[in-house]
C-alpha cells in the first residue's frame, strides 16, 4: 500500500510517501480501509511518533491520528464491527497513523459513522471534538446558564468548542486573530474578542469556565477572570497560575467511544459542523503539514 512515512526529526520537510506492507489487524483491532485523515501540526514533535510504549525507537512512522473510513477487516477477539462498517475514531499516539491507505486501529476508540456524514467531516472531529468536549464537559464541568471563554475559537478544536458550549446552553465568549470573528459569530459565539486588538481580560468580566488552546502569557492571565467555583482548563500546558478559589486543569484527550458517537450523531443531523479549512491528497501530505504551520484556519484533511 501507499502510506506517508518520516524517517528522522527535523519537521515535515521529512514526510515522503512510500510503498509499504500492508497492516495487520492484532487481537481487539480492526484495519480501516482509510478515506480521510486528520492530523495537528505539532504531532511529528510527540514523543509516540518516534517510539513505543517501552521507549525503543519505532521510525519510521506514518502520521495522522484522526481516521475515516471502511472497516476492511476485523481482527480476532474483535466485536462491534463487521467488514464494510463505515467509521471513524483516534488512532493510538505509539501506533502508525492514516496517513496511508489502510490502519490498524484499536476497535474500542472508534465509532460508526453516519451516511449522512462525508468521510472528509468525520475525519476532522476525533481528535478535536473529543478534545473540546472532554474541555467543556469532563474538566470543566461546564452547565447551561454559565458563561465560558474558549481562547483560539478560530481553531479546529475552538470551533467545535464553541458550538458544544452554545448548545449546552452556555453564554460563549470566543477569542482570537480578528480573522475569526466570524467564522466564531457563524458557530454560535455571543460574543468576540480580538486578541490583535486587545487584551480580553479588559473585555470580559468573571466567568465560570475558560478553555485555553492558546496558551504562553494569555493562559497565565487568564486565571484572573475565573470566579470561585469555576475552572480554567488548558490543552497547551499547565496553567502557571491558579484561579483563586478555582480549579486549574491541564489534560491530554482520551479516546473513548461513547463520546464519539455522540459527536457523530450530532454532526449527523446537522447539529455539529466540523471547519475544514483545506483538504490534500495524501501525495501531498508535506504540503498540508507545511500549509497548516502557515495558519489555515480549522483543520487540514488528507483525502485517501
């Protein structure tokens, strides 16, 4: 099969398509005949990209954790999925990724996808939509009536965070490059702050939930604008500081199945819209990883 593979550290000047054997399903997995893939542009700096579990070197790797697609075969011990299921779900940091025309994938962190959904969609939510409901739901106990600041609403993870906030029935104070201000008000934000312009603490009073994808010196400061009680909840690092009488979280999205499928349902029927801010051929993967540093808004997608 065709796959995108990096041989050594040095950035994504190293991803180089390759023909490579094809991969076999151990006990508990299926192999995803892969459609679409999703992948952040910090990933080849991970340390699962470069090693196992027991930390013995596993280059070279395939990228792209995010996977769309039909399930080709199911391994042995494997139940919930038969050959030709369509689905989607995270594929293991210490495990080859999809960026490639077949994975093998941990049948428990994925989850069916509905018809009404393109492969190109599904493929930008895992690891996103996970990301920002475990922010908002599981870390920060977010509830209807709140109000919860969401830093990098422009992102792929900001965006769907911004609806799931909207329609859990928070108020939404969306943050980030003025180039975001409407695609945020698209997604459900009442309100926008440019971090260009201005400095949101000086726009936002107490909140009850701040969700970071930023981080550096706005995370620090953020924890100012958490009332007692409430949260600030961070992807990028540790928060530096503690909100006073406040909870201070920083987590690393796990996969989990449940949570998928509810992500899917929801895409499904319109209620949840992944931005997809450009999509490549896998024969161009150098170029999406090179695109995405640049600052395309969303998510960058690989079309298998």
């Amino acid at each position: 099969m065709r796959a995108v593979r990096i041989h050594e550290r040095g950035g994504s000047g190293g991803l180089v398509v390759e023909d490579v054997a094809m991969p076999q399903a151990a006990t508990g997995d299926v192999v995803v005949r892969v459609r679409a893939a999703g992948f952040v542009p910090d990933e080849l700096d991970w340390p699962g990209t470069w090693v196992d579990r027991a930390g013995r070197d596993r280059t070279p790797s395939i990228p792209a954790h995010d996977v769309a697609g039909e399930v080709a075969e199911v391994g042995y011990g494997t139940a919930g999925f038969a050959v030709g299921d369509r689905v989607f779900g995270l594929t293991d940091w210490h495990r080859d990724g999809a960026a490639a025309e077949y994975v093998a994938v941990e049948a428990r962190n994925l989850a069916p996808v509905p018809s009404s959904l393109a492969f190109t969609d599904a493929a930008a939510l895992p690891l996103s939509g996970l990301t920002a409901w475990q922010g908002l739901f599981v870390h920060g106990g977010l509830e209807a009536g709140q109000t919860a600041v969401i830093h990098g609403a422009g992102g792929g993870t900001g965006v769907l965070a911004v609806q799931l906030a909207r329609r859990a029935g928070a108020r939404v104070v969306a943050t980030g490059r003025g180039r975001a201000a409407d695609l945020a008000a698209e997604m459900g934000a009442h309100t926008f702050v440019d971090l260009e312009k201005q400095r949101f603490e000086d726009a936002v009073g107490p909140v009850d939930l701040v969700f970071d994808t930023i981080g550096g010196d706005l995370l620090a400061r953020s924890a100012s604008r958490v009332r007692p009680g409430g949260a600030l909840v961070s992807i990028t690092a540790p928060p530096p500081v503690r909100p006073e009488d406040g909870r201070a979280v920083f987590f690393i999205v796990e996969p989990d199945r449940d949570q998928l499928s509810e992500l899917a349902r929801r895409a499904g029927a319109g209620e949840l819209r992944a931005h997809v801010g450009a999509v490549y051929p896998l024969a161009e993967t150098r170029q999406a990883f090179q695109a995405k540093n640049k600052g395309i808004p969303g998510k960058v997608v690989l079309e298998i």
